[in-house]
C-alpha cells in the first residue's frame, strides 16, 4: 500500500515562507563582495547652486545740479543688488569698500541723461545699473559677486 503523499508545492511552502520572510532583497552590494578601484568608487558629489540673494540697499544716492535751462533737478535713488550665498560676504565688503566712487561716478549718467521723457530715463537706469555694477563690483569679471539690477527712485523734484 502507498502512502499518501503531499504535492511537491505544499512540501516546500514552509520554506518559500521562511525565505520571504527576511523582507526584499538588499539593494546594497554584500560585505563580502570586493570594493571597486578608481572612478567608480568615488561618491556622487551633488552640490546645490547658490540660492540667489535680492536686496535693495538701505542708502539712498541723492544728486542735485542745475541743468543748461537753469531747471534744478533733484533726484534720490536705491540700488537693487543681486547676489548669491556663496559671495554675499564678498559682495557686501565691495559695496562698503566701493560706495563713494559710485556716488561720484554716477553723477555724470544722471546729468547727462534726458530726464524729460520716458525712453531718457530707461536709458539712465540701464547706464547706471552698468556703471553702479562695474564700480561696485569690479572683482567680478572672473566670477558673479554681484550686480545692480534694478534702481528704486525715491526723489523727483524739478523746480
């Protein structure tokens, strides 16, 4: 007489359960397996870009000159400055250490201009934010430490 016998698939249940019951396989390679030599055994290295840094500068530039039509102008304005993480430091040592010259040369754009229409005075905010940027920032050519990118006016006064 035989004796009853269970499927093949019954048999090995209880050691399909034990196997997935560790949990998934690790995606890690073993200890035991050999560490690669050279570029491939260098970490990714992802570095994050420096988050952009946007102010407008406390001190306001105020110029004041009689024009050939012997009209008093009187003009205030606020630098808006860009920068980033990275050289937020240098950027506002060069503004401390460059301000005055920026002052004097800028004095020139605003005379010069043609404040009387709408295109002058985009002119002379796009000659300043260039100028301001040079004088402010002249270690920038090999790297960004900052820029003038806007300009606030605060006084208009023509008289």
């Amino acid at each position: 007489m035989r004796t009853p016998s269970l499927p093949l698939s019954c048999t090995l249940l209880p050691f399909v359960l034990v196997a997935c019951a560790g949990g998934p396989a690790p995606t890690t390679a073993p200890a035991w397996l050999p560490t690669p030599i050279g570029e491939t055994a260098m970490p990714v290295v992802t570095t994050t870009p420096a988050a952009a840094i946007a102010i407008t500068h406390p001190v306001e530039i105020e110029h004041a000159w009689t024009d050939t039509n012997g009209r008093r102008w009187n003009i205030a304005y606020r630098c808006r400055i860009a920068s980033d993480d990275a050289h937020e430091t240098l950027a506002a040592a060069c503004l401390q250490a460059n301000w005055a010259t920026a002052i004097e040369q800028s004095l020139p754009i605003c005379t010069q201009a043609n404040l009387d229409t709408i295109p002058g005075i985009v002119a002379c905010e796009q000659q300043l934010q260039q100028r301001l940027t040079d004088v402010l920032f002249p270690c920038a050519s090999d790297t960004f430490v900052g820029a003038v990118t806007g300009i606030e006016w605060t006084l208009w006064r023509v008289q």
